[in-house]
C-alpha cells in the first residue's frame, strides 16, 4: 500500500498510480486531521471523493504519528494529549477520538487506536502498554459499533444531505461510490513488543473482541531485522488464516516478498516513495543512489529488466541531472519507479502463492 | 512553447508534455552549461536524446541569463564575462562560444548571442547595444555555418561515433533521430530598446545578414505594457511574413493571444508554470489564487469550461489542500493546467486564423 500521507502520493497523479496498478493507499489520520481537517474530507463526501480516489483506502489511527511526537505529547487512560507539529496547538486523540475521525474520513479500512509500544521496552513496561492497546480496542469497537452508519458514503449519510450539494459525479462520467448498506471495516492491531508469549496472548484477546482483519503493530521501531522477523512469523501463527493480516511499516523489497510468502497479506511503507525522493531506486540490480557521479553519462535505463515507464524511457544520465539539479521531475520519476518495483514484486509473490510456490501456511 | 530550464519541465513528465499537445519546449542554455554540462550533453548525442523528447527544441543562447546576473558579469566587444550562480566560478560567453554550446546541446532552433539591451536606456546606449547585437550575430552566423555539422545528430557526427556507444534506440522502438544532411536553424534577433526607428533599423540590418528566422528580444524588461505592444506591432511591419517571427518573453494568455493575432509565430514565458508553481491558475473566469480559504470546500472543478486531466478530475478543495499542504503534486497538477490553458489558448487562435477571424498581416 504505497503511502499516501495527505491524500497524496508525494508528486504521482492519481491516474499514474491507476497506470501503476496501485488497488489500496493508506493516508495518515493524524496528518489530515491537521490539513484539510476532518470537517472539510466530510463535507467532501469522504476522502475517496476528496482526492479523486475510487480504488480502496486505507487510514492508520493516528497512533503512530502521535507517539513519534515524543516530547510533545502524554498518555494517558483516556488518550493521548499532543501538540501540533505544525503550530504547537494542543489537541487530543482518545479511541473514540480516533474512530470518529477515521469515520468521517471515510476510508475503506481503519485502524484501532493503539499504543505504539516504545523500544526497547521491559516485560512490565511492554505488558502494560499491551494492556492499554487492548481496552483502547474494546472502546474503538464499541464506538465504531455505534457510529459506523456516519460515514459519509453510507446510504444514511447520503440520504441526510441537502438537495444540491450531493455527489457531485466525475465529469469523466464515472458514477459516485455508493454502498447501501456498507460500511468501513475496523481492524485490530496485536501488540505486545518484542516478546513472543505477550504476542500470543494479544493477539489471541484481540481476537476475541473481534475484527475482520487483524494487524501486527509495533515492529520496526529499532528492533534487529532477525527479531523483527521472529515476531513476526509466530504472531502470524496466532492470526486467523482466513482474515486479512497487514504487517504495518514494511518493508525493504526483499523483506515484503519474504513476509508475502510467510502468510502476510498486506503491508505498508514510507521505503519506496521517501528513497525514491533521496534518489535512492531499487532495481533488479541491486540499490542504485542516482546522484552518484558514475551515472552522469550512463545511457542506459535504470533497470534493464523493468517496465515501468521511466526505465522505458529516461537514462540514468537524465534521472542523474534531475536529482543532482535539484529538478521536482526527478522525485515524480524516481517515485513511480519504485512503486512500479514494489508492485512488481507483489504481483511476483501473488504469482508464487497461486503456483503452489511457497511455504505459507494456508 | 513551454519553458524546460534544465531539459525539464519542472515536475511535468515528458508524456504528459506530449498528451498535453506540446510541439516544441524552450531550453535554457546557460542553465544547461552549468548542469549537466556540454560535453555530458554531447556525449548522450543531444537534449533530444539526453532528455527522450523526440519532438522540437529550442535553445536560447544564454544571453539575457548572462545579463540578468548583473553584479557578477562584465561585458566587452569579446563577449561577457560572468560568474556563475551556483558557486561562482568564472566563465566566459561569446557568439562564437554560444555557438558552440548550443551547437553541441543539439536543438532544433538555436538564438543568436545577443545583448538585452538594459531598461531603461537612452538613445546613445540603445544604439551601441543594438551595434553590438549585430556585430555579435555575424559573428554567429559566421561560426555557426562554419560548425554546424558538429550538431550530435547529424550524420557526419553519427558516422564518426565509436561503434557500439552509438544511438541507442528508444525501447519502445521509436528510432532515434536522424538527418542525412539537416542541421539546426540559427534565428537571429532584434534589438534597439524602446525606439521604434532603431528597431526598424535593427530589424533591416539583421534580415541582411540573413537567418531563417527572426526573434524580437529585449522586450519585457520592465516597460509599460502599452510601450511593449507598440514596439512588437511596429517591429513586426519590417520582419519577413514568410519567416518565423518569435517574440520572447512573452506574456499572459490574452497578449499570446492578441500578438498571434498580429502575427506573431512562437512565443516563451515562464509565466504558465512559475505562476503554476505560486498556485495561479489561470481560468476561462479569471485568475484563481487556489491557496485562498474560500476553495477549501469548494467541490466544483478548478475551470468548469477547461477539458484538462486536471479540470476533469480534481475539485478546489483538493487543489487548495495540496498547495496549502506544500505538497509536490500541487505543482504538478498546477502546471498541467495552466500548460493547458496555454496550448488551448493557441489552439484556439490557429482555429480564428485558418478561419480568416483575424487582423494578422499575412
């Protein structure tokens, strides 16, 4: 899911991720609450509308966001108290809080507002915060429960607006979403640090409050590579084989192959879309950091063996100049490459899985 | 003709530049000297082929960026001696030497070095900077007739290429460019500041040294719009009607407009895509500062009369969101717009001239 922070792939227009085969964006919560504001995407109709979208979004909670704002922000039973990286205003994010946004934000699939457990993290400290991630998922629930039907594409929120500031359609003609009875689906996300047993056990009562598709959060914040992947492979062995698991913050092109295989269905990363913006482009060939000098007159493409359209067209010479000129076209090229990549290998493993070529456990 | 300063349209991608219905771009040869360089140029076989843009290039000479950098430049009868303004190294540019560069970037129409005359400047100074133009374009010319088969593509410089570091064929297949026996076209300039009579005078002297087409330089650099108009209309009375006549620097869609209707052929401004990039749009109702508050919920489409990507799909309210937000497909989709706007303005002119709606003396 290439990350869409703002309702915006940074510099690639929707069609060109339409072109790139791109079915799911997530959008930071946290990001939008602050710019446009909540208020604004409802009145939209919803960020699907707001931003052109009609392929499948998906929000974090804002959880995330919020506890990287370290010194600016402080937890506690009800929710987290923070302030605005933007302007130092204050504000607050509670469970409820964060479903009441994601709900009028609209997307496809939301989050459960957990505690991002900090790392390294002690058996005491990690419980508790899995303690704590737990009763925000069982308010998260509750309020979802109660306030799903407010999202502004259900039929009820489309019925409730006035004549004449409804669904505006697409002037290409296509059709406004319209579900009639559907609504968002909330997934939970399993905690517990680096610890396997605590694992186990959230993700097992995570389970019994009862999602349709479960997360495994907290990793990739510090851990060694090894240990991120021995939590990851036996808390998949506790996540239901029949509901959707979404391993957050993920991965190097290397590892989303590897997890894709190992039973993991979706994933999220800033990886492709921020090096690509640091000109660093992942190819067939290994890592390739573009503004190296050796490529200033290098005709060939940046990846012989690929098909996305800059490889196709531009030489390494021409993506070098862009990015060593500072030009905005290089993090537009060097972004659709490495999100043409990633899906590549995506579309690979989904090749294997069909073939019978892996070791998940299905 | 769309402004390319470093061999891009700044964020543009070349296919959009060729479904927007681009024929030809401006590319700065000052900018391009410094990065990526000539001879990195030269050695990809041209901006054409540096680039990947098969259709037409047009080169200025450098001269009025020279000239623009006027604490670090110091001109004499040689040619201008300048500091650059990345890191201040000192470089030198005279005809024969502006000949050269654009010789080897390899653009379809390259400009004659001139001097942009000052605004304002008295009749004294006007005389000996327009002198000066027309002793530095025989100076081109003479060069330029001497050099020109140097151009990377024509078949005397493909013939003498090593084997195997030749043209390297598009992917897609499309050939690479190649003239038998064709080279650039080098079109000279008028000067003579605010007079008419010296620019008349400038105008009969340059058509008797004799270039395939003729550009009027010198022209908003400050002067009233009225004076502007005055000196275009009058200087046009003495260019060749069948010649190109290239007015440079020039202007708002309704001065395109209104000097293609006089008769101008081709026109540059940076004006569609800097403004672009500051978030004014220009529209069938007028010019919209997208980053004000009153579009923030605005769900109607930026030009309700405009058919472009960008009026087709998008509302106000995401426009104005991704600019507020400082988000880099603001200025991609800014740009495609106006660029739009532009190229329908002139669509829309050559409409009115084959249909005989015009006052152009032809």
């Amino acid at each position: 899911m290439p990350v869409g922070t703002l309702a915006s792939v940074k510099g690639v227009s929707q069609d060109v991720l339409e072109e790139l085969g791109v079915e799911i964006l997530l959008a930071n919560t946290y990001h939008l609450y602050l710019r446009p504001g909540i208020e604004t995407v409802r009145q939209m109709g919803g960020l699907h509308r707001f931003m052109a979208w009609d392929r499948a979004i998906l929000t974090d909670s804002g959880g995330f966001q919020v506890f990287s704002l370290t010194g600016l922000r402080k937890v506690s039973e009800e929710g987290v108290a923070f302030r605005s990286h933007l302007d130092g205003s204050p504000h607050f994010l509670s469970p409820e809080k964060a479903m009441e946004i994601q709900i009028g934000l609209g997307a496809d699939i939301i989050m459960a507002f957990d505690e991002c457990t900090e790392y390294p993290a002690d058996a005491e400290r990690a419980r508790a915060s899995m303690e704590l991630t737990l009763r925000w998922a069982a308010r998260c629930k509750n309020y979802f429960e109660a306030n799903k039907y407010e999202v502004p594409w259900s039929n009820d929120a489309l019925l409730r607006r006035p004549l004449g500031s409804g669904a505006r359609p697409r002037l290409d003609g296509a059709e406004p979403r319209r579900h009639t009875d559907a609504t968002q689906a909330l997934f939970g996300i399993v905690q517990g640090g680096m610890d396997a047993e605590l694992r186990r056990e959230s993700a097992v009562r995570t389970i019994d409050i009862g999602f349709p598709g479960y997360a495994i959060g907290g990793l990739s914040v510090g851990e060694p590579r090894e240990v991120t992947r021995e939590i990851v492979l036996s808390t998949l062995e506790h996540l239901p084989a029949d509901h959707p698991r979404y391993l957050m913050g993920v991965g190097t092109p290397e590892e989303i192959a590897q997890y894709a295989q190992s039973g993991v269905d979706m994933m999220d990363c800033v990886l492709p879309t921020r090096a690509a913006r640091h000109g660093l482009l992942f190819t067939s060939e290994g890592k390739v950091s573009i503004k190296q000098a050796r490529y200033a007159q290098d005709e060939n493409a940046l990846d012989p063996a690929c098909e996305c359209r800059v490889c196709q067209r531009y030489s390494r010479a021409y993506l070098r100049h862009l990015y060593a000129s500072n030009e905005l076209l290089a993090q537009v090229l060097n972004t659709v490459h490495n999100l043409h990549y990633y899906l590549a290998t995506m579309r690979t493993v989904r090749a294997w899985i069909r073939g019978g070529h892996t070791s998940a456990q299905r």
